[in-house]
C-alpha cells in the first residue's frame, strides 16, 4: 500500500517531487498538480506502483502533469497502461485491474494559483516579447504556484469521484515484419496493404498522396 504522502517504491524508497523535476526537466504548476493528482489516486485505490499494467491511467491531456502521473504511478505508454486523450482538460481517470475499482481525479487550482498576474505575463513570455523582468517575475509566479500546489490540502484543489467503467484493453505485442516498401521493421498489425504488399503507414500515405 502508498503511505498517506508519497508512492513508495520497492526497494523501500519514495518517488519525490524532486524526482518528478529531474524526469520532466523543470518544475512548474502543471508538474506539480499532476503529482498530487497521482498521489491522490493511489491513495484512493489503495494501489502499489505497478510493474505491469495492474494500473491503468487515462488522461485528458498531453500537458506537464503527465509525465508526474508517470513517473508516480508507473502508467507509462510504453507499457501500454498510459492512454491519452487530449482533451485540454486537467482530469485523469484511473482503473486498477485487480479491485476493478476506478476513480476520475479533477483539480481545481483557482485558489491557490495567481491566475490574473500569470496570464497577464504569459502571453508575452511564450512569444519571446517579455522583458528579462517579466521572465523572472513569471518564474518566480510559476515557483509559488507550484509550491503552493504541492503544499495546499487534497481536498482543497482535487476532487475524487468513484467511477464505474469497462477495464481498459490490455496492450497487445506484435509481431514485427519488414515492410515490403522501406524494408523498416513495423508491427505487422500496424501495416496497410498497397498493391499486394503490407507496408508502413508513412510509405503506405507517400503513396496515396503522390
């Protein structure tokens, strides 16, 4: 079972936030909102890091917040129990296959996040426009959010529905074959049939399209 703070690992560790940081690169509010997301889930299933797909976690977007979801729950997409579907919503669902139970974690960070001052900056900082002023005001923004993310009560900023669903499909390993195009190795499930011969998408599209 998770302790009630942090996901624990196997060989008796914990996977920090700290962690988190070093696998996405940075810390920023999405980062540390997804962590929590993660933590809340398990806490809620009553579930352990998986080593196989015993967890299943769906997100409803592609933004920061994942790759904490990753690196806490071990839902990875190259295990095949990370599905996304960009939706731009900050909201995940996650299935454990043993209890059959699954939950959908939604944040509400309005309260704790200086949205006005942010937003205000934000434009210009993604454009390249902002001043080297305004670049550390934002960062200093983006560190107190995150700060204030990671330290502000559970049910302050997540709620937690129960949800019923049907279990996720279980990812599936294929034989590979070459395609009868490029010669490249691909998933024979992946291929398309052109003129009599099974080749990748990417020749199978330059073909149709020239």
């Amino acid at each position: 079972m998770c302790s009630p703070q942090s996901v624990q690992e196997p060989k008796g560790e914990f996977i920090t936030y700290e962690e988190a940081v070093r696998f996405h690169g940075h810390s920023c509010g999405g980062l540390s909102s997804g962590y929590r997301v993660a933590i809340a889930a398990m806490k809620a299933l009553g579930v352990e890091r998986p080593k196989d797909e015993e967890l299943v976690a769906i997100a409803e977007t592609d933004a920061c917040g994942v790759d904490a979801i990753q690196m806490v729950t071990g839902c990875t997409a190259g295990k095949g129990n990370l599905i996304i579907h960009d939706y731009g919503k900050h909201a995940f669902t996650f299935y454990c296959r043993r209890s059959d139970k699954a939950v959908r974690v939604v944040t509400n960070l309005d309260d704790v996040l200086p949205r006005k001052e942010m937003d205000a900056l934000r434009p210009k900082v993604f454009s390249g426009q902002a001043t080297e002023e305004e670049m550390k005001q934002f960062q200093t923004l983006s560190d107190q959010a995150s700060d204030a993310i990671l330290h502000a009560p559970e049910e302050k900023i997540i709620k937690i529905t129960f949800i019923d669903m049907e279990p996720p499909k279980k990812a599936r390993i294929f034989k590979s074959i070459p395609c009868e195009c490029c010669g490249e190795m691909v998933a024979d499930a992946k291929t398309h049939e052109l003129n009599g011969k099974r080749v990748c998408m990417p020749c199978y599209i330059s073909a149709t399209n020239s």
